[in-house]
C-alpha cells in the first residue's frame, strides 16, 4: 500500500478508535460495576443493553445547551474543549504497533507530561468561569490534586528513561524486548499508577466532583454535550493513562509473533481500564487533605529514592 | 520551516499584545499561556526540542496555573476590569510606549548592521543539554537548588500564623477546609 | 527531528478540532430551550443563592501551587540528568545527588513545619478554615 496512505490511515485509525472507545467504555463501565454491585445494570436496550450508547448520545445532543448568564461565556465554552483536545492530543507519541504512531518525537514522554500539566486549565477554568461555589471548589481542588501528583508522575517515570536510555517512546518499547521495565521499576510503576489516577480524577480520587460533598465539582453547572465533552475526556484521559503504563512499563505492542501488535497494544490497554474499573468498584474515596499529603509526604520521597537506586544500579553495572 | 517560524512569532507577538491590552485578567491570561505556547513552538522549531518542552512544562503549565491561583484568589472582579480600562488611556502609554518603540529600534538596527545570527543548524537534543549541565555548569545546578530551597522556605512562612493574633485566610466568609 | 513526520500530527489535530466544534455546534443546535423562573440561577442544592461565588479561598492552595512550580523545576533537572546518566558516569550522579539532598532538606523542613498538612497540627486553636459558605 502506498506509505502515505497507510499513515494517514494509521492516525484517523486512532482518533476513530480513542473516540469509540470513550463511548463504548460509557456502557463497559455501567454493565461491569453493576456486575461487581450485584446489580443487573443497563440491559433493556438491545443485546446485552450494547445500544444504551446510542440512547445516551441522542439524549445528551437533544439536552438544553446551557450557558448561565452569570458565567463568563468564552471560558465557559473553551474549558471543556481543552480537556478533550489535551487528551487526545496527548495520545499522538503512544505507538499502537511498530511504527504505528502519529508523531514519533524524540521527546515523547515529556510531550505527554506537558500535555497532562496543560489539562489544568481546563478543569480549573471551568470552575472559575461557572461563576458559581460548587464549581469553583470543585475546579481549586482539581488544580491541587494535578499540583501534587504530577510531580512524581514526572519523577516515576525517570527510572524507565534511565533504564531505556530514551524519551522517544517506540525506542523504549524496543528496549523491553529482553524483559517489560514492570519487574526492574516495579516501585515507579505503582506511583505513576497513582498518579495517574488521580490526575484523571478517577473515582478513588474523584475528590473535584465528590457528588456527595459538591454536586458535581467543576462541571456543576455544565449541560448537553459541554458535560458530555468532561465526560468523553475523562475517558480518554484513563485511556491515555492506561495506554502510558502499557507503552513504558508493559512492553507496549511487544507480544506473540501471531498476534498483530496493535491487537497486543489494545488488548493490554483494555486490560488496564478494566483494572481501572475494578479499582472504582473496591475502594473508597479519600479524604482531600489526606491525600494530598500522602502524596507529598510518601509518593515523593519514594519516587526520589526509586529514582536514585535505579541510577546507581544502571551505574554500577555499565561499570 | 521558515515559515513555521515566522507564523508562530506573529502569533506570539499579537497574543502578547492582547495580554497587555485585555482589560479581563482571566482572558489575559489566556492570552499569555497561547503566547507561552508559541514561544515553545519557535524553540522547537530552531531545534531546541528539550528547551521547548520544558517552556510548556514549566511556565505555561506551572507557573502560569500559578497567576491564575492569585487572580482567582485576589478575587479580581469587574471593577478591576474598569480600573484597567482608565489605565490603558493614552497619558498612561504614551510615554512608555514612545521609549519603547525607540528601544526596538535600536535593537533591530543593531541586529541588522551587525552579524547573521542564524540558527536550526544543529539540534540541541534533551541528552547535550543534560551532559552539559550536570557536566561543566554543575555548580549552576547546585546554585539553581540552593535557590529553590529558598523559595520552598519562603513559602512554608506564607501560612505561619502568629498564634496570638489569628490570621483569617478566608476573610470570614469560608472555603475550602 | 529530521526524519520525523509532521502532517500526520497536523491531521490528527485538525480532525480532533473538527470533532471538538461538531460536537459543541450540534448539542447548540439540537438542544432544547426553555425559561423559567429560576432558570437563569446557579445550583446550590435547590436553595435560593446568597452572596458572590468568587469565594475567597485558603492560602493553602497557594502555598500547594507554589511547592508544586518549585518541585516542577526540581524535575526539569532530574530529566536532563536522566536522560544523560551514560554520558555522565558517576561524577554526574553524585552531581544529581547533591542536588536531590539540597531539595529534601526543603521537603524535610516543609514537612516539620506542617506546610503539607492541610489541617494544622500545630496550632489547633483557629478553626476558622471549617466555616462554611451560609446556605
């Protein structure tokens, strides 16, 4: 096939997959936490409840799109924008298989990390120009939370950089062959997990829009598809994160010679949001102040010394 | 890529501008991180991809989510939107403005007569820059921690409170516990 | 750089932006408009609003974001030596050291100062952070 044609495909391929996924996952999540609650879940609508996706996005394009008249409109429109475009923009250096990547950039993980930092302001504008108190808290705890574990998100992934030699990340997926940095950074692998958690504000750390303490955090006043767009990002920021922990710590598309690497690639990912989606079901929410400083407090530190023991290793046997 | 280069400093420059002008801090704001975002562009663009990173990381990422915390906090509302519009009158720019135009005039007389800088001959890749700093410049480095160790001291005082005066940080009215 | 391809990202985020505008135009256009009495109100649990919402809020928040920029640049370091350590051999690891041993004692002393407690343990008396917003 012409080479041009196939990249061109390879990225629309992407962008059409990540956006399936977050309305496919809409209905894996109901069906599957309804499964761990001895619930029954959403199962009326076509076979096995599947066609509840195309219920829930007729219903929320028809929903009053509503734009308070006491916010401030242009942030109020861009915030939820920036989310999804920060998300999906983010997952252009993940390679999907050999090759399979949208923009192979020798500085790849750092791509991410500034795009994860720019998610911020999204989250945070949105509580601001809502102009209403619910909001706001909601988008002043989500910065803090972003503050605090972005930090050694950064620092977690350090030790895969050293061990690799790279920032690109297909050349970190090549230096997997031998063996998947999960065993060697099993410590950077559980923080970046963490982190990752909490800076998509999944429901463990789902603190910005605790419904039973602030509605609905940020987006409290967000209807149609401005919630809609808070809720598709959300979902590709876990895919994103997901995507990462296979990418840096799984062996990305390595795998059995017979199986397609995108098909490893995706297999592996899915596995991980369905671990995501277990973690939601088993745990409960923290309180705010406790987690923040447990991050400060004990994630830091021991990334910091993962870190420094990876480097003196690396070291000490280059010698 | 030429043209790149050229495309993303207009657009620096005229968001730069908006940010002066804006009478809306928020917006202005904004206006910087898109401002911040091109310069990152331009960098990356003259092959200083390490260099571009870190400009999002840090200052569009970080410090500018910074200013938006004190702007939120110093609850800057519409009659701090009025107060900027009476300074932006032309008794308050004129000055300045004449003064500053002379300067870049200079600088670009000076840029023209003198030597062709030019650059995007070689890529300064994350790796060179990390073997220089903690190579040559390591007592830069050094000097860069001690001063960062400053700031976290600094900003550990900011919430001491004297204990016989207790100091209200939430003016009465509540907030986040 | 060289070598590296463009237009597919260039793609992609053109693609994504359309996807962002269709999505916002569409639900502006389909979505259904009413007024009622109250519609015009934010949400506070069904209860008529009091006061502003620009809320003025903790220094706490502050002083996080300030640890953060602070702890940020600190990783901007760390990455230059990371990616570097082959190059640099011991001499930049013990570089990196010092480096790290001068922002732990930071992190140790913001510790003992309680700058990452939410709730001060020290002076237990002013509870004034658990006022709430009235109703």
């Amino acid at each position: 096939m012409n080479p041009t044609l196939q990249t061109l495909a390879v990225t629309l391929g992407i962008l059409f997959t990540l956006l399936h996924v977050a309305a496919v996952l809409i209905w894996v999540e109901r069906r599957l936490l309804a499964l761990l609650q001895d619930r029954l879940g959403p199962n009326r609508a076509g076979p096995l409840g599947l066609f509840i996706i195309v219920a829930d996005v007729i219903k929320i394009f028809t929903k009053e799109d509503w734009i308070p008249p006491f916010a401030d409109r242009p942030l109020y429109v861009i915030a939820p924008a920036i989310i999804l475009l920060t998300a999906l923009v983010g997952f252009t250096i993940v390679p999907v298989g050999p090759g399979m990547v949208v923009l192979d950039l020798n500085i790849g993980i750092l791509f991410f990390l500034a795009f994860s930092s720019l998610g911020i302001y999204s989250t945070v504008l949105a509580g601001w120009a809502s102009n209403s108190k619910y909001a706001l808290i909601g988008g002043l705890r989500m910065a803090a939370q972003m503050f605090s574990y972005e930090v050694f998100m950064g620092l977690s992934l350090m030790g895969v950089v050293i061990l690799a030699g790279s920032l690109n990340l297909s050349e970190i997926v090549e230096a997997q062959r031998g063996m998947w940095f999960v065993l060697p950074q099993f410590l950077g692998f559980v923080i970046f997990l963490l982190a990752g958690l909490a800076e998509t504000h999944r429901l463990p750390f789902d603190l910005p829009e605790a419904e039973s303490e602030l509605v609905a955090g940020f987006h409290t006043e967000y209807s149609s598809m401005k919630f809609g767009i808070f809720f598709v990002g959300e979902y590709i920021g876990l895919t994103l994160i997901a995507a990462m922990i296979v990418t840096l710590f799984f062996g990305g598309w390595l795998g059995p010679a017979w199986i397609p690497a995108p098909l490893v690639f995706c297999f592996k990912t899915f596995a991980f949001i369905l671990f995501f989606i277990l973690m939601r079901a088993a745990i409960p929410r923290p309180r705010f102040d406790q987690m923040l400083s447990w991050g400060w407090k004990y994630l830091l530190p021991l990334a910091l010394i993962n870190l420094i023991a990876t480097g003196a290793l690396v070291l000490i046997r280059a010698d | 890529m030429t043209v790149a280069f050229y495309i993303t400093a207009a657009i620096a420059l005229l968001t730069t501008m908006r940010v002066v002008t804006h009478t809306n801090a928020v917006h202005a704001l904004l206006y910087f991180v898109i401002s911040l975002l091109s310069v990152a562009l331009m960098f990356y663009l003259i092959g200083a991809p390490f260099v571009a990173a870190l400009e999002v990381i840090i200052y569009a990422g970080a410090i500018m989510v910074l200013f938006l915390f004190v702007i939120m906090m110093l609850n800057v509302g519409e009659e701090h939107a009025r107060q900027e519009r009476d300074w932006l009158s032309r008794r308050f720019w004129a000055g300045p403005g004449v003064l500053c135009a002379a300067l870049l005039a200079i600088t670009a007389w000076v840029i023209i007569e003198t030597a062709h800088p030019s650059v995007g001959h070689e890529v300064v890749g994350a790796r060179d820059v990390g073997a220089s700093l903690f190579g040559p410049y390591l007592i830069a480095v050094q000097l860069a921690a001690l001063l960062l160790l400053g700031g976290l001291v600094g900003a550990s005082h900011l919430r001491r409170h004297d204990r016989r005066t207790p100091l209200r940080t939430d003016g009465g009215k509540g907030g986040e516990s | 750089m060289e070598g590296t391809q463009y237009w597919p990202f260039l793609v992609y985020v053109g693609a994504v932006l359309v996807v962002i505008v269709g999505q916002l135009l569409l639900s502006h256009l389909l979505g259904e408009r009413h007024r009622d009495r109250v519609t015009g109100e934010p949400y506070e649990s069904g209860i008529a609003p009091t006061g502003s919402a620009r809320l003025r809020f903790s220094i706490k928040f502050f002083l996080i974001a300030i640890l953060f920029v602070i702890f940020d640049l600190e990783l901007v370091f760390i990455f230059a030596w990371a990616i570097a350590i082959h190059e640099l051999g011991w001499t930049g690891f013990w570089g990196a050291m010092v480096f790290t041993a001068i922002l732990a004692v930071g992190l140790i002393y913001e510790w003992r100062m309680g700058s990452l407690d939410w709730i001060s343990r020290r002076s237990p008396a002013p509870r004034e952070t658990a006022v709430r917003p009235a109703p």
